[in-house]
C-alpha cells in the first residue's frame, strides 16, 4: 500500500476531497518526522512507539571482495507495535500459516531446469 492508496481509502470512508486528506496525511508524517528529530521518541497508543536509536560503528566485510571495512555510527528509526497491532498481526500470522502448509507440486523441480541448461550447453560446444 502506498501513501496514495491511503489517501483514496480516507477520502472514500469519510467522503471528503483526495487533496484534503493528501494535506491531512502529509502533515500527519512530517509531524511525526519533526518529533523524532526534536525528541527522539513519539508514541501513538493502540499503535506504536517510533524511537531514533545510535547504531554504534563496526567493524563488516565488503560481501563483494571481502575486504574488511568500518561501518560509521549512525542514527536509525525504530519502531515497536503497540500491543493491539501485535494482536492484528497474530491474528493474520496464523491465516498466512494455513496458507503455507498447502504444498503445490512444481511443474518442473528448479535442479532439473538448471541440470537440463548446463548439459544442453555443454552438448552444444
């Protein structure tokens, strides 16, 4: 979903004009960007807390060449759900899970797709 579709969703439940609510939204985000970078923190109950947290430097690997590389501390937005979006996301979790468990057979196994390029590959040369 976008912020688009957000909008269309509220001007259709309330039935007021899309650029309106585009106004509404957007200055709903920028106050919450302006409080995080004001205060660090902002907790909107029934949905969650969005908190500015250090990340300490680091030392990683380029994944490319392996190389050894520092990674400088930065600044990084979290966000922990408030415990009735938990409760939602369970909820749909277990939907997701039943969906799962209900294997469909593959037409062709992807080792036998990648087996049958190389030896037609390797019969052409």
């Amino acid at each position: 979903m976008t912020k688009k579709d957000i909008v269309k969703y509220i001007a259709d439940q309330t039935n007021q004009p899309q650029l309106k609510i585009k106004e509404i939204v957007q200055l709903t985000f920028d106050s919450i960007v302006d409080t995080l970078v004001k205060h660090g923190r902002i907790e909107l109950r029934n949905f969650g807390v969005f908190e500015v947290k250090r990340r300490k430097a680091r030392r990683a690997r380029n994944p490319r060449t392996g190389v050894p590389v520092t990674v400088e501390p930065k600044n990084v937005v979290t966000f922990q759900p408030g415990k009735e979006m938990e409760e939602k996301v369970k909820k749909l979790t277990k939907v997701t899970e039943t969906k799962k468990k209900i294997k469909r057979p593959r037409a062709t196994p992807v080792a036998s797709r990648s087996s049958a390029t190389m030896q037609s590959a390797a019969a052409s040369s």
